[in-house]
C-alpha cells in the first residue's frame, strides 16, 4: 500500500487538495512553506553503492541541534494551516536548495503566488541572494537587535500603524533608494507588548531580591556565576570594572523598544502591507503543523524504515493525518485535543434482560453529540445482549 501511495502520491496530493480547497473555499493566492527534519536512530548514512534503493538518509545539522542521519521534510501550507504538498529531500540539503524544486512543483498548480516564509535563522544576505534567484519572493523574519540597520532606522521609524485587529498593528519602513532599497515590515502587539513588560519586571524584581540577598557581590561569587550563567537573567546583568555583579539598567530600557515588535523584510513590492503582517502568522501556522508531525499529535518520529519510498509514503502518509486534523479543527472551530476527546467516547452501549427490556442505556454527552454533527458523523450504536446463564 505504501508503495502506491508512492506511485501515485503526486495525483493524490493534488486532488485532494483542490478538493478541499473547493469544500472550504479556501484562500489559496499566498503558500506559505518551510522546512524541517527526521532524524534517524543509525550510525550511518545511506551509501547509494551498496543500496541503490536507499539514497534519503544523510548527515546533517537537524532542528533540534543534533547531527545525525536525517531527511529534510519540507511542508507547504495555506494560511490557515491545510497542507498543499509536501516533499522528502536528503538529509544534507540546505533550506535554500529546496525551494527551487517546491516551486517547479507548484507551478503546474495554477495557484496564486508562492512566497517563502521563514524565520530570523534563515536570514542572511547570501540566503536573501539565494532566495530571490530561486524562487523570486520571500517574507523572513529579521534578527532586530542584532541587525544595526533595523535598530537605527526601522524601530525609530516614526508614524502611525495601521490597525488590522486589536493585537496587530503594521507599518511599512524602507531603507535606501533604488535596487538597494530593502521593505520592511514593523508589527506591533499590545497585549504581548503587555504581557512582555509584566515578565520583564517580575524577572527584575527577583533579580534585585537575590543581589539584597548577598552581601558579598562578587563576580566570582557561585550564586552570581550561576545567575550570569542563567539564560533568565544575565541578559539584565553586567560586571563592573570593580568585579561586581549590577542590574543593568540600560539593558532594560533597550528590552522595552522591543516590547511586542517584530521585523518583517520581503522583496515583495506587490503584496499589501496585511498579508505581509500576517505572514508571521502564517509561519507560526507551519511551526505549529511540524510541531504536531513531529512531537504531539501524529509524531512522525521515530521512523524505522530504510527504503527511500517507504521513507517518503511514510511522510505523505504522516501529512494526510495533519490534513484530516486540520479539516476537522476548520468543520468544528476547536482544537484538536477537544475533537479527539469527543471521538474517544463514540460509544452507546444498552445492556439488555432475557425479556429485551433495556437495564441501562450509555447516553453519548451533548459536547460529543455537537462535535458529530459538525463532522456529520452519525452516532454508533452497540448492542450488547446479555446470554442466558446456564
């Protein structure tokens, strides 16, 4: 069966999802995609001599930081997270190589426009080079404090945001004339912004009681190693000249111009300012589809198969799951965990006396009942017949 899937698995993909797109009447003129990596338990790579069949699993750095035997996964998605196609590349193929072959396969597809999405570790002037000779647009998330020109011009940008809802707000900064003129994208969230200033003081306030704590305040202090080795908090500490561990109150007033912000660029002139502030979401939408391949719910991994065709039906057959999960959480707008809960008690029991007069009845509960007729399932009954003692 995986085998025909594999065959076929072009056709399919294709059908499938123009059908779905046509029940939901999708919006289809903007792709999001990404990639992403299966590692493998081996302590080898694939050697095509030896194997002629298996050519997939090679060394490579994988998302969770790993080297190891892997494959490269890459995913294409609508902006509301249904599955467009998806691809099964060699373990050791950048994410750059892979866009050319994603848009020569979406081109015959008569969709809108396709646009790569990526976040601020794809971002470089050579992958920016790269990207615009392969596949034309991008939209990447910028690194803001690192990247001098974002800082200086594009958060001091001043000017109104346009208001699209009340936790997004954009605004559009270009930088230079020309061919080297670069758009950018500034987005604003209150309630992160919010939520983001409350966790900075809280992290603050128990920064200043664990230094009131210690009167000896020391650089070479164990507790003050340890707080300047803590991810938490030594991005607010500094080191004085006389070897004394301080809050750095600087560090804090830079935290604040951050506060709920994030930089988009894109070399898409053509694309409104919306779209563009809702690319981010559509990344987030992709993260969280890889998230539920690999880790939550259908888990993808570990992968015990070794021929590159099972290997691939093994992952189209993996996506085909996220795209059942996702139709279901469009029919029922509710989370996954909630439907999967509904769907575990699929079950009517009536437990019978030897005259057939019904004992007890298992009713299904009402939130089961809503949730079937969403997916227009209707309910099971089971029957069990209690048998004459003898």
């Amino acid at each position: 069966a995986m085998d025909l899937l594999y065959e076929h698995a072009d056709k399919i993909e294709e059908a499938i999802f123009f059908h779905i797109a046509d029940l939901f009447n999708l919006e289809v003129d903007l792709i999001f995609y990404d990639t992403t990596t299966a590692s493998f338990h081996v302590d080898q790579e694939d050697d095509p001599d030896r194997y002629a069949n298996a050519t997939l699993r090679k060394f490579g750095h994988s998302k969770e930081g790993t080297w190891s035997p892997q494959v490269v996964v890459a995913l294409a998605v609508t902006r509301e997270g249904i599955p467009v196609r998806s691809w099964v590349l060699p373990g050791n193929t950048s994410d750059v190589a892979t866009v050319e072959k994603v848009r020569a396969d979406l081109r015959g597809w008569n969709l809108g426009r396709a646009m790569f999405v990526a976040d601020s570790g794809m971002n470089s002037e050579d992958n920016r080079r790269e990207l615009a000779r392969a596949c034309g647009k991008y939209l990447l998330a910028c690194r803001m404090s690192n990247v001098a020109e974002i800082r200086k011009k594009v958060l001091s940008k001043r000017g109104r945001y346009t208001v699209f809802k009340d936790n997004l707000h954009a605004k559009e900064v270009v930088v230079g004339d020309g061919e080297r003129r670069r758009r950018y994208i500034l987005c604003y969230n209150p309630r992160e912004a919010e939520r983001q200033r409350k966790h900075r003081e809280m992290t603050v306030a128990v920064l200043e009681k664990e230094l009131e704590s210690h009167k000896d305040a020391s650089a070479t202090a164990q507790w003050a190693i340890e707080l300047l080795a803590s991810r938490r908090f030594k991005r607010y500490l500094k080191v004085t000249k006389t070897n004394k561990v301080r809050i750095d109150r600087g560090k804090i007033r830079e935290a604040e111009t951050y506060d709920g912000k994030w930089v988009l660029e894109t070399n898409d002139d053509t694309i409104s300012l919306e779209d563009a502030a809702c690319g981010y979401k559509g990344l987030m939408v992709i993260e969280r589809c890889f998230r539920s391949l690999k880790r939550t719910q259908i888990r993808m991994m570990p992968m015990y198969h070794w021929a590159s065709r099972r290997i691939e039906a093994h992952v189209k057959i993996c996506v085909l799951a996220l795209l059942i999960e996702r139709v279901a959480e469009l029919a029922c707008d509710r989370p996954w965990h909630q439907i999967q809960g509904a769907l575990d008690e699929l079950q009517i029991t009536e437990f019978f006396n030897l005259n057939f007069r019904v004992l007890m009845r298992n009713e299904l509960p009402a939130k089961t009942i809503n949730i079937l007729k969403l997916l227009k399932i209707t309910p099971p009954k089971q029957v069990i017949e209690l048998e004459k003692l003898t």
